[in-house]
C-alpha cells in the first residue's frame, strides 16, 4: 500500500510517547511505502491536489522504534494525493479546515483516516451534543456561549456547587479549570479572559463526581474499544492529561464504558470516525478526540500489546475490499462490453 501521513513535523516527533510513530513504523514493518506531510504543505497543481513529502527510503526496519525515528532517511517528492490508498490524518488540533479542502478532490479515490466530513463535525467538543442520549446517561450537561452574562447565569443557576470551564478549542488539557460558586466573584475575569474580544467560544460542563480520581482513555476502531488506560491527575490539579502532567496506570473496561461505546459506535462509524479517543469520566463521555487521538504508546505498555497491529490491520482490509470490488466492477463491465459483438 501506498499511505501518507498528514502530521506534525517529523523533528517534534516525541519518539518514546508518539503515537503517530507507531502507525508509521508498524506500515512500514509490513513493507508499505510511507510518506509524511503537514498540512501547509499541501499544494494544488494543474488543478490536481499535491503534497511535498517525506518518503521514508525503503531497508530493513529496526524492531526498536527509537531507534527507528533516529535513522529514518526520507527522499523530498511532489506526490500527487490520489495516489495514496490511505492518507492518515494525524495533525494536532485545532483543525487546518483548508488542509481538509485540498482533500476534498481525492476522497473517492483515498481512504481517509478519519474521513473529512467527520473531521468537519467532529473536531471540536460540540460534537458530544449531537450524541443521542435523551436519559443523560452518558453525556454530562453542556452549555458552549461566547456570551459573557449567560456563562455567569449559567454558573448561578446550576444545582451543582462545581463546573468544568475550558476552551471549546483547547487540548491536551490546557485551559481546564474547576469553577466553584464560592468563588464567584472571579469569574468575570476568567470568561474576560477565556473569551477575549468575543472571539473564543467556552463551555461549563457539569462537575462529574469522581473526576478528582482521573479519566479513562478509550481507543476505538471501527466503532469498538481496542484499549483503555486510566490517566490519574498531578496532585492538586483537576486535569488527567498526560502532557499536564498526569500518569496513566492500567484500566479494564467497566459495564458502563462497555455500554458507552456500544451507544455511540454505530454513528462514529457512520460519521466516517474510524479511530477515535474517547475521554470518559466515571462512565461519562467528556469528549471525542478525532485528529490525531493519543495514547497508543502508553497503552500498549500497560497492557504487553500494540494497538497500532489493529490500525493497520482495519485499513488494510478496507483498502483490499475496495480493490477487490474495483474489480469485479471491471470484469462486470467487460461481460457487458462483450455482449455487443
């Protein structure tokens, strides 16, 4: 196969934590050709969408990831998108919408991981709203506004004495902040700040009770959970994030995570939401991490397995089934063709 990788720089690669890496090593374990880009990097040419990439050259692949990234030598190309049989997106967020556009052209030929409607949807945390849940099972109360006076009667009239407050475009933890009524009378500078001049939406989440003791992280492909960690905050702190400094320690599904994904993996799929992170807090869905989702390396060193097997494994079969149906179109056609003379 033939697969591009839409990324962050390579020289950021974090090579001992990065999840991304693994996919990359793992395709090019199975002898794959691998190319990687970013999104500036993306270019249209004669009316053709192009990227300048990094092709990784072809040799033997060390079984040491590490040491894989520290020797990777790569050839500069001007590769037409089509091309690829699966391009993956594994920018970090916020979401280059034009990186998307460029891609438009090319999804009937490509499969995109994840797909670019989904992206577009799902790439930001107003996504969980539009998850069925009319019990509140599964979904805390969420409330998103730019509109200061609101936020604050918000704030006042929750029957809860704590709120979640963050940036609707934040990740990796930054800008999660507990809200107590006691403490009103900060507030107002917060969402000043936060919001800016009218600029950045802010959502106030219901306080989940547990959340002091940490989160879970479950990765799901095709709609159903290959593995899960819990991540434990840095004491004094509310947020479970690894790069905020949290630790992740070993986690086994529960019942209610289990139904949790049943619940939403029939519309993940259907969204064109392959591979997906899920953030649950005490059996409730915080939000879904659609570009680049985390948390391979980790997992795979708790639980003595390697997820990105199962990544590539998916996209493999994908990429046969629509050859394979490219095919028999094929055969179709010459039987139809034939029956003219």
């Amino acid at each position: 196969m033939k697969i591009c990788f839409v990324m962050y720089p390579w020289e950021r690669v974090e090579a001992e934590n990065d999840s991304t890496l693994r996919l990359i090593h793992e395709a090019a374990s199975r002898g794959h050709t691998v190319a990687i880009t970013t999104p500036s990097n993306l270019t249209m040419r004669d009316s053709m969408a192009i990227a300048f990439c990094n092709v990784l050259k072809k040799g033997e692949v060390s079984n040491n990831i590490p040491s894989f990234y520290r020797k990777a030598e790569f050839n500069n190309a001007e590769l037409p998108l089509a091309g690829f049989d699966v391009i993956f997106m594994r920018a970090n967020p916020p979401l280059d919408t034009m990186a998307l556009n460029f891609l438009d052209s090319v999804r009937d030929h490509t499969f995109i991981v994840n797909d670019i409607d989904g992206l577009r949807v799902a790439n930001n945390k107003l996504y969980t709203a539009s998850l069925p849940d009319p019990n509140k099972e599964f979904i805390p109360v969420t409330h998103v506004s730019k509109n200061r006076d609101y936020l604050e009667r918000v704030l006042d009239e929750s029957p809860q004495d704590r709120m979640i407050l963050k940036p609707l475009n934040g990740y990796g933890g930054k800008g999660v902040i507990l809200i107590e009524k006691s403490a009103k009378s900060s507030v107002k500078s917060l969402l000043d700040f936060y919001i800016g001049d009218d600029q950045n939406y802010v959502i106030l989440q219901d306080y989940i009770e547990g959340a002091e003791q940490g989160d879970v992280r479950i990765m799901l492909l095709n709609g159903e959970p290959i593995g899960a960690m819990r991540r434990i905050p840095a004491e004094g702190d509310v947020r479970s994030n690894i790069h905020a400094g949290g630790r992740e320690v070993k986690h086994v599904l529960t019942k209610q995570e289990l139904a949790l994904c049943k619940h939403i993996g029939p519309k993940l799929v259907r969204d064109g939401l392959y591979f997906v992170g899920l953030d649950v807090i005490n059996g409730k869905l915080v939000e879904v991490n659609v570009l680049s989702p985390g948390g391979i390396t980790r997992i795979n060193r708790l639980n003595r397995v390697k997820l990105q097997r199962n990544v590539l494994d998916f996209v493999e079969s994908v990429v046969v089934a629509k050859e394979v149906g490219i095919a028999r179109k094929n055969d179709f056609r010459k039987v139809i063709a034939d029956a003219a003379y």
